[in-house]
C-alpha cells in the first residue's frame, strides 16, 4: 500500500478519527495501523463499517474486525494495538464466553485458526467444562487451519504448524510444534 503523503493525508486521517469513534472504541484506533504511515487500518475500520453494523451481515465490534472473524466474547481478547491485522485473517474462531484469550505483542495469526478456551464434557455433550485461559507469547505464529484448545500456553516465539491441534502447553519458547497432538518438531 502506498504510504499516504501530505496534507491531504493528515486531512483524510483527520476524517476518518473522528467517524470511526462513532463505531470503534477510541483506544483501538491508535497504534502502527493508524499513525498516518498507511491506509490499511482505516480501509479495514471502514469495511467493518460498512459489513458489521451498517449491512449488519455479522455482530458489531469494539475493534475493526473482518466478516469472517468469530470472537464470543470481545471482553475477553487481550491483545497490542499493533496487532490488530490478526482480526482481519479470514476465517479466525476465538471461542471465549468463560476464558480470557491472551496474544502476545507482534504475533500472526493465520487464517481458518481457532482459539478455544473452553470445551464440551466427552461423558454428557450438554456440558460445557470449566474454561480456561489461553495465552499466546510475543512473536508467535499459529498457522493456517491450526487449533488452540483450552489452557495451553504458547511461550514467545513458537511457531504452530499449519494443521497442527495444540492440545498442551510447552515449558520452552524459540520452538516450531506440529501435528496432532502438536509435538516439538524443531527448536529456533
């Protein structure tokens, strides 16, 4: 994207804040994606917009978000400002109505990953268990189609395979995990 130049990018930014506060909670529209050095957070607030509360094709949300991101419960996504191009992979499912999602600084999410914190009792499916929390360490990258499952802790710098079930959590960082149950398949 070309990095917008000038006063009529000062003047389009200008805009745009004042509209997206109408829609977005203030504190999501700072940071990399809306500091004037691209139009990327402003074309992904105003889609949002437009397919979330206007066409109203999905719930509204707090943050810009696109069409095919799930998340049950916004309250309960911690995240850096930085990364909210993780909310615009299509595809993503973050299950969280009893468990905080927690995703560390510069992490990527792929598209079609689901993070859950909570799942169902084998012996009665009418069941939920008790949630648990997830938390994704800085820098980490869960590839495509990849799960999360509830009270896994990822430390920084994992790198979850494309496919891969995580089902554990691993007590080192600096590794790449694949497979279903993921295992360490190379450490960094």
């Amino acid at each position: 994207m070309n990095k917008p130049k000038g006063r009529r990018a000062i003047f389009i930014n200008m805009a745009a804040t004042v509209v997206l506060r109408v829609f977005f909670r203030r504190e999501y529209l700072s940071g990399r994606w809306f500091d004037g050095s691209s139009y990327s957070g402003i074309k992904w607030a105003l889609k949002a917009i437009w397919q979330r509360n206007i066409l109203r094709i999905a719930k509204p949300a707090p943050w810009p978000i696109g069409l095919t991101t799930y998340i049950s419960s916004f309250n309960n996504v911690v995240f850096h400002i930085d990364d909210l191009n993780n909310f615009q992979s299509p595809g993503v499912y973050m299950q969280n109505f009893g468990g905080l999602i927690f995703i560390g600084r510069g992490t990527y999410i792929g598209p079609n990953v689901g993070i859950i914190t909570a799942n169902h009792d084998i012996r009665n499916l009418d069941v939920h268990l008790s949630a648990k929390n997830v938390v994704i360490g800085d820098r980490c990258w869960l590839g495509m189609n990849s799960v999360i499952l509830p009270g896994v802790t990822l430390l920084p710098q994992t790198i979850v395979a494309a496919g891969s079930i995580v089902t554990k959590s691993f007590d080192e960082g600096k590794i790449v995990v694949a497979g279903n149950p993921a295992k360490i398949v190379k450490r960094l």
